[in-house]
C-alpha cells in the first residue's frame, strides 16, 4: 500500500529509477520523479513531483516485497497537488493577501480579486507583474461582479484553485445594525462563497482535478450574540464546505475549510469589534494562518482549525448544549 512518506530528507538515500517530463499548461514541465532506496533501515519507494521555482512534496512510500496492484511504480498516480492558476478573493488585505504571496512564492499564477484596486495593483506588482498576479477589482456583494469572477473560473481552463477568502463581520445587535451593512455580510460571506464555489466545482468535476478552499471561522462553531449574522454565515461555509468536500472528493477535486480563530489582520478594526482584551497566545498572524489553509488544501483535509487554542477552544464548545456555547460566545 502506498502511504505518506513523512520526514524523507535525505533524497540522495533514493536512486531513480523512472524520470519523466509531462507539459503543465502554461507552456512549463513538471517533473515526475520516481525513485527507490532506503530511508531509515527501510527500503522504500518514493515519487515526487517538481515544478518551476516549486519542489512538491513526495507523493507516497511503499515498503518493499508489496506487491499489491496499488503498489507498483508502473501504477503510480500522482495524487499532490500542485496548482497552475488560482483565483483569491480579498487579495487586497490580511489572510488573502498572505496566499496570494505564499502562492506566488511557490509558482501559482495569481488572479487577486477585492473591491480596493491600489491595493491590488501594488500587490501584483510586487509578486511580479503581468507574468505572476492578475488584478480582477469586484464588489462581491454585487450579483453582477460575482457573475464576472464565475465567468472567468468556468472559461479559463487554467485556473485550478479558488480561495473564496473575501469576507467581513459586523459587530453589534441585529435591532441596532443597518440591514444593508447585515445583507451585504450575506452576499458577500454566503452567497459570493457559494456561487464561486458552485462555478468551480462544475468545470473542476469534469476535468478530474482541482481545489476549492474556503475560509471560514470558529465563530462559527456557536451561536453568536453581538456578531450573530456573522456566526451564522460562517456556520453555513463550514457546513456547505464539508457536505462539497464529500460530494466532490471522489471526482478528484479537492474541497478544503479552513476555520481560523482571531487573525492579526484589518478584520476586528473593520468589524468595529473591540479585541483588546483577548490575550497574545489567542492570536495568529496571516501568515501562519495561509501557510496551514495551503497545507491542508494540498493534502484535501475535509475543515481545519489553525492554532491549538483554537482547536481546544472548538473541541471544548462542540459538544456543548446551545445555551452554553452562546454564554461561551458572548465571553468574547
Ligand atoms: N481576522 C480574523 O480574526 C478572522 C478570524 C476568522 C475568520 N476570518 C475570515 O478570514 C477572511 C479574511 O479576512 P481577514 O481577516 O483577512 O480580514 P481583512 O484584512 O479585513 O480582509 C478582508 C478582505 O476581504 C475583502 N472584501 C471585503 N468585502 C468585500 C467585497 N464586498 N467585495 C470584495 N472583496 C471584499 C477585502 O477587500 P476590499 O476591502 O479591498 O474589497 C479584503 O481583501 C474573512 O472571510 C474572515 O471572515 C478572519
């Protein structure tokens, strides 16, 4: 049986014994790279798969004497993930904007899309220009402007990962907020999320390949007073994201959650949400947070919670009856 192959460092432990070149759209070659040797006493078998400025992780490990069909380096399929062109929506800012650098960094064409062109085009500049980052300046909470970013994940045959990211949090009572600012949270956290994620998974199911990642929240894990259209946007991308990551998971199609807990980013200040009493060891950075999503994305992880105090916190709240999770809530 093929298995993941953790911490194989010593790559000149493995001879090659199959090496061959397959075009990746865009006009470069990968490289996969099959070899064998032994790692740490144990004769092994080992594939990895190398793309321009990108050295992916190795795909599988066989102990040796398996001779199960599944096993054999003739069958080898290339089961990582690596991506050509990905869309990012709220590229302009905090946990977007840290993908769309991580991905860049690793060789993924970028099409960074927000309301906030400056923002955008100083981004595309600094990954690169033309030949790295694409600007698409959207108002997702405008039907038409998300029917445009559909438009281009169904016609552009390259785009193999869409990080639906954008979003934003309102704070206060639901009497008291304006209905524009609670339905605009809506349109842009539910039903952008949704559409994009839809147009994706259509074209991404027929060709057998690709990646959806959705952010969420552990805000969405109770019920919310204070933040409660936010709580319950949030709750619907978790759930939406893993029932799709069931349906398209055996089309080949990646679908990832990703729930993050309080992020330094411009979200709090946006949201007119006052953090200042939650302690240091709460917070992540983008960063760490983009780093994990991209990880976990590549490995087709169904939801992931960033951070062990996050993870405590959602392990603790889950199983809790309603009324408590909404006092722990309200604790925040
Ligand atoms: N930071 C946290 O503590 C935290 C915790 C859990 C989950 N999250 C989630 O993480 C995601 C990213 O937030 P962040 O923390 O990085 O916050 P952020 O720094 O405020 O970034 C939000 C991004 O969303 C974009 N956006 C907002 N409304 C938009 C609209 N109508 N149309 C297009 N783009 C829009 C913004 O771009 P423009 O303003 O330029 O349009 C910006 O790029 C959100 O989904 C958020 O709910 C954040």
């Amino acid at each position: 049986m093929w298995r993941p192959l953790k911490g194989l460092a010593a790559t000149d432990e493995i001879t090659p014994v199959i090496d061959r070149t397959h075009p990746l759209e865009g006009g470069s070659d990968a490289i996969s790279h099959v070899g064998e040797g032994h790692n740490r006493g144990t004769t092994v078998s080992t594939m990895w798969v190398v793309r321009p400025r990108c050295l992916h992780h190795e795909v599988g490990s066989r102990l040796a004497g398996d001779t199960s069909p599944g096993s054999q380096a003739a069958g080898l399929r290339e089961t990582t993930m690596t991506w050509n062109k990905a869309i990012v929506t709220g590229a302009s800012s905090g946990i977007g904007e840290a993908l769309a650098r991580r991905l860049a960094r690793d060789g993924t064409h970028v099409v960074l899309v927000a309301r906030t062109q400056s923002r955008l085009d100083a981004l595309a500049e600094e990954l690169g220009g033309s030949e790295q980052a694409t600007v698409l300046v959207a108002d997702l909470a405008d039907h038409d402007d998300v029917e445009k970013v559909a438009a281009l994940i169904d016609q552009d045959p390259h785009i193999d990962l869409v990080v639906n990211n954008a979003g934003f949090g309102v704070n206060g009572h639901v009497s008291e907020a304006s209905p524009q600012s609670q339905l605009s949270m809506i349109d842009v956290n539910v039903r952008c999320l949704t559409r994009l994620s839809q147009a994706a998974a259509a074209v991404m199911a027929e060709r057998g390949r690709g990646a959806i990642l959705n952010i969420s929240s552990v805000a969405g894990y109770a019920p919310s007073p204070e933040v409660a259209v936010y709580a319950a946007t949030k709750s619907y991308v978790t759930s939406f994201s893993q029932a799709l990551h069931s349906e398209l998971g055996p089309k080949g199609v990646h679908v990832t959650c990703v729930a993050p807990g309080f992020t330094r980013t411009e979200f709090q200040d946006r949201a007119d949400y006052d953090a200042s009493n939650i302690p240091d060891f709460m917070w992540q950075s983008a960063d760490e947070v983009a780093e994990i999503a991209l990880d976990a994305t590549a490995k087709n992880k169904g939801v992931v919670v960033p951070g062990l105090p996050n993870k405590l916190l959602v392990g603790a709240v889950k199983p809790l009856p309603s009324a408590l999770q909404r006092r722990i809530a309200e604790t925040f």
